[in-house]
C-alpha cells in the first residue's frame, strides 16, 4: 500500500515546484486503499482545506495514471480520521493536538520524538522551536536553507563562513539556531555556541577592562575552543572597533583550527560601513546567502504551519486575506495569528474572514488605501525644498539623506509596501538600505526632538 503514495509522491516531485513539495505533499501520508478508492492523512483542517482546494486534483490524476483507472480520494485529518468536507466559516475552534514535528530536513538531521540534547555540549540559547523542522522554505530563502543543511553535512568543510543576510523577519536568527541543533544531533559531542552580536561585544569589553588578568584568556578561550560558532545581528559589531579587532583573531583561529562558523546579518557584506575592510572580506570567504521577505505562496505555507503549531483552525480565505495583506516577514504573520487567535478566544468566536477584518483590517487594510509612496515623496520633497528626483538620487549629503530617509519611514509606516518594494521605489535601492533607513529614522525619532516635530509635520500633512 505505501508503495503506491511512493510512486504518487515521485510522479509529484517532477511536476511540482521544490518549495510546494516540501511543505505540503511531502507531509501527506496513505492512510487507507480499496479497489475504488484511497484515504490520505494530513495534519489538520487548514492544511486539508489548502491540499483539497490546490493540490486533489493532480493527486487524483497521479493516481489514476498508477492504478488505469478511476479512484475516489479522500482527505482526513490524522488525529482523529474525519472525512474532508469543505471549509465551513461557521465551524468552532480546533480541539486536536498540533502536529509540531514537521519534515524538513533529512531525519539524521533531527532528534527522534522524546530524546534531548547532549547536556555536554548543549547551548542554553539553543533551546526552543527554532528547528530545521520547523522552518518552511520557499523561493525566498530555498537556497539559503540549502546552504545551512550543506554545512550541517561537513561542518567547517562547506561553505566557511556561511553568511546569512536579510530583512528583519525574514528567518535568519531561526536558520542560524536550526544549523547548532542539527550540528548537535548529528554530532553529539560537539562544542556548539550560538551567541548575538551584542553579547560578544560585552564579554570582549568587560574583559578588557577587568581587573583579573585571567579574565581576557577565559573569554578568548570561551569563544576560540568551539567546534561551530553562530554569531547573530553581526551588523551590531559597526563602528566598534576594539571588538571588531577581537572578533577578527576570534575569526581566525577558528577558521585556521577548521571549525564552522555562521554568521547573520541584515545587510549585504559590502553594505558593512562601519567595519574593518579586512574583517568585512573575510565575510566573503565562504558563501553569503540571502533570505528575502517571504513571497505570496511562502507566506501562505507558513500561514498554515503556524495556525497548526498554535492550534487554530484557519480557513483557507482567512489565510489569503493574511497572505495578501501582509507582505514583510514571518514576525508579521505571527503576530497577525496571535492577536487572531486571542480574540477568537476571548470573544468564543470561531476563526473567520469577518473576524479576521474586525481584527486586523484597520492595521492592514487602510494605509494602502488612503496612501502611496509617491504622495509621501512628493510631501516630503516639497517640506525639504527637493526634487523627487533628489529622494530617489544617489547624493549622500545630509540635506538629501536624512530627508531620503524619513520618506522611507513613513513609507513604511503608511503603506502596505514590502522592504524590498520600497527599495525600488526610492531609485533601485536594496531591501536591506530601506530596512537601515527606517531603523536610523527610529533612533532620530527618540533622540532628536527637531526630527520628531518634522516627523509630526509631515505626518499632519498626509492627513495622519
């Protein structure tokens, strides 16, 4: 019997794209088969209501192809092997158990269900959901998950350093985790330290200035004796450069000794303004990889995978209606599931469109509305004196620049446009340029009362 779905699955994986294999057909199993028909299970309600509406009619042909004739299919979810019936908006909220062990990377590359982390070479800031399991792939970020599996097969061989740059959201922290757990399971044994930007940057200053002369060894070592190194926000190292100078022998003798390291960033390398040009190249020695924001179809898959993680039942409209609104990241999208979800809870109201529009339409659905990127560019331009031309430009003054980047702000703020839309539209620019110019206007918003009231002048005359 399971014979059959292996030949229907290997018929599917020639016809359908990587990202939609992996994340949908690749989880169905064959439940059941008589002569006219075949029961196939799947994890919940919201994953059979997409299956059933994107993917049964090429599942039934498949099959038909296999046995010569006509065959009846049937979805049920797996906990409890009820028969699929389509998607009610009325019907309450799930009771069944979420399926939180997903299939993503190959099964040496995960933990079998109960079994925990060698304690001698666990890393505490590992510890939670940020598996290989658990991350859904899709265009956006499909080789850069690649790149992470090819380093968990040949650690500190493959691929050294690997850096992973992105927008915020885009799954890089989650990525990075995944490469220490995977590590740790293959290799039990292996000394894996997973730490952010701003940590290494403490341990290197309290160690400079303690008054134990121990205590620079203890930290060099802390950090040097490591089989894989996973460095988080490195970008948070610019400007510093006593720490860049530590980061770079860091770099080195790891790198020399053969050991991995994994480094995320939310700009590109060569974006890296702020730091030493002979610690930014090394940057480039292995491989730099991206993880874009997520496309529609991404954004639907990691829709559903969430709802069942979080035990909801989303119908498949709600989840095109999330899907089409919001646009940015993954954090959108679960923070868009959780005020959901606690809503339908306290309200005792399933999950619906017209809950979901009460909920979240006012924050997704009105600024695209009542705003464009031009209106801003033009309202901005005209309070600065500038012409568009200069928003969209190449000059770096600071007459040009700050204005340049308070438009992007409120571009951001104002309208349902994604990082890398905004990027084009302010003349060709990169994701990750809009991302630092809403973050720099975010500090000048809270250090800076002259760029507070401009901010508030130019809001007030886009009518917000």
């Amino acid at each position: 019997m399971s014979d059959l779905w292996t030949q229907v699955l290997g018929q599917l994986r020639t016809t359908t794209k990587r990202s939609v294999y992996q994340s949908w057909l690749e989880r169905i199993e064959l439940v059941d088969q008589t002569a006219d028909s075949v029961q196939l299970g799947v994890p919940d309600d919201g994953f059979r209501d997409y299956v059933a509406t994107h993917h049964l009619d090429a599942i039934r042909e498949s099959l038909q192809k296999l046995i010569d004739r006509p065959v009846a299919v049937e979805l049920v979810v797996a906990s409890d092997l009820r028969p699929y019936s389509r998607p009610s908006i009325d019907r309450g909220p799930a009771t069944r158990k979420p399926q939180t062990s997903l299939p993503f990377a190959p099964a040496d590359h995960a933990l079998p269900p109960g079994e925990t982390l060698p304690a001698a070479s666990t890393d505490d800031r590992l510890s939670g959901r940020f598996t290989f399991d658990s991350f859904v792939i899709g265009k956006s970020n499909e080789f850069a998950a690649s790149a992470a599996l090819a380093v968990v097969s040949s650690p500190g061989v493959t691929y050294n350093p690997l850096f992973l740059y992105g927008g915020i959201g885009t799954g890089k922290t989650h990525l990075l985790k995944a490469v220490g757990h995977a590590i740790q399971a293959k290799r039990p044994g292996s000394k894996v330290l997973y730490v952010p930007a701003e940590t290494f940057a403490d341990d290197t200053i309290h160690a400079m200035i303690s008054k134990e002369p121990s205590t620079r060894a203890d930290v060099r070592h802390q950090y040097r004796s490591v089989d894989v190194l996973l460095v988080d926000d490195v970008q948070f190292l610019q400007g510093k450069t006593k720490t860049q100078d530590e980061f770079f022998h860091t770099f080195n003798a790891l790198h020399h000794a053969g050991k991995q390291i994994v480094l995320s960033c939310d700009r590109f390398p060569s974006e890296l303004q702020e730091f030493h040009d002979r610690l930014r190249s090394r940057f480039d020695w292995g491989l730099v990889a991206e993880l874009a924001p997520p496309d529609r179809e991404l954004r639907q898959a990691i829709l559903v995978r969430k709802a069942t993680e979080f035990g909801m039942t989303v119908p498949l409209d709600v989840v095109s209606y999330l899907a089409d609104h919001l646009r940015n990241s993954v954090r959108e999208l679960e923070g868009a599931l959780n005020k959901l979800n606690a809503h339908s809870h306290i309200a005792r109201r399933p999950v619906d469109l017209t809950l979901a529009r009460q909920v979240l339409g006012p924050m997704i659905e009105l600024p695209s509305r009542n705003l464009t990127v031009e209106v801003i560019q033009r309202v901005v331009a005209h309070h600065f004196n500038l012409k568009i031309a200069d928003l969209k430009g190449s000059k770096r003054h600071r007459s040009v620049v700050v204005p340049r980047m308070i438009a992007v702000s409120l571009t951001r703020k104002h309208t349902a446009l994604s990082f890398p839309d905004i990027g084009r539209a302010f003349g060709g620019r990169d994701h990750s340029t809009a991302i630092h110019a809403v973050q720099k206007v975010d500090w000048m918003l809270a250090t800076d009362p002259e760029v507070q009231a401009t901010f508030q002048t130019l809001e007030n005359a886009l009518g917000k």
